[in-house]
C-alpha cells in the first residue's frame, strides 16, 4: 500500500516510480486539493484533509478496513481507466467531513459486491 498526503510526497521519486502514469496523475490531482485547503505543512495523519492510498493487493484492503472502515462506507466511486488495467477512485468520509481517504484499487482486486453496485449504478444512470 502506498501513501501520500501532499504534493510533495506525490511528486517523491519512491511514490512516481511504483504507479502508472495515470494513476500517479490523479493521485496528484487529489494531494494538490488538498494541499490548497488545508495546507501543504498539515500533519496528514492528524490534521484536517486527507490522503490517497494505492492499494496493491487484497492483503492491503484487509489492512485498510482493520485499521480504518470497510471500502462499502464509501461516499462514491469513479473509474480511472489506465493503459494497463483500470482502477477504482474509492473516496471515504472519515473521522466526521474534514478529513477523506482516497483509495485507488485495481480492478482485479476491487471486492465483488463493490464492483456489483458500481455496475449497477452505472448502467441505471445511462
């Protein structure tokens, strides 16, 4: 699991090297908000704000939901097509409504009721 909270740690060789072109750009779009809102000095992990994180694995959303909530509490979700594999923008409310978590999920690992409502959501509004 990756994670950044600013621009800063976005544009870190470590982070731009391990994600796609295109995730490594939403990712960026989402820290650069953020950073204009609440600042780019806030303590991401206590302050007002957020972050993003990119899931890599299952063990990873395991992780996520023992240490934060269940992906299900999301608020929406987008698709992010990629070159590779499309991804999922899972954004979540936590901690009341100053503070949201970005999550970028590969496909092949997004959990299938998640996968099943988004379907679902998409086809009902076309």
């Amino acid at each position: 699991m990756l994670k950044v909270g600013t621009v800063q740690e976005a544009e870190s060789l470590v982070f731009k090297d391990k994600v796609s072109k295109e995730v490594y750009q939403e990712a960026l779009r989402i820290v650069a908000m953020l950073d204009e809102r609440f600042g780019d000095d806030r303590e991401v992990d206590e302050d007002d704000g957020g972050f993003v994180l990119v899931i890599e694995s299952k063990e990873d959303l395991a992780d996520f939901s023992a240490e934060y909530v269940d992906i299900s509490t999301r608020e929406y979700v987008e698709l992010l097509p990629t070159a590779k594999e499309p991804y999922f923008n899972v954004f979540i409310l936590y901690n009341e409504y100053e503070f949201g978590i970005t999550l970028l999920v590969p496909m092949s690992i997004v959990p299938e009721n998640l996968l099943e409502e988004f379907m679902h959501e998409t086809t009902s509004m076309a």
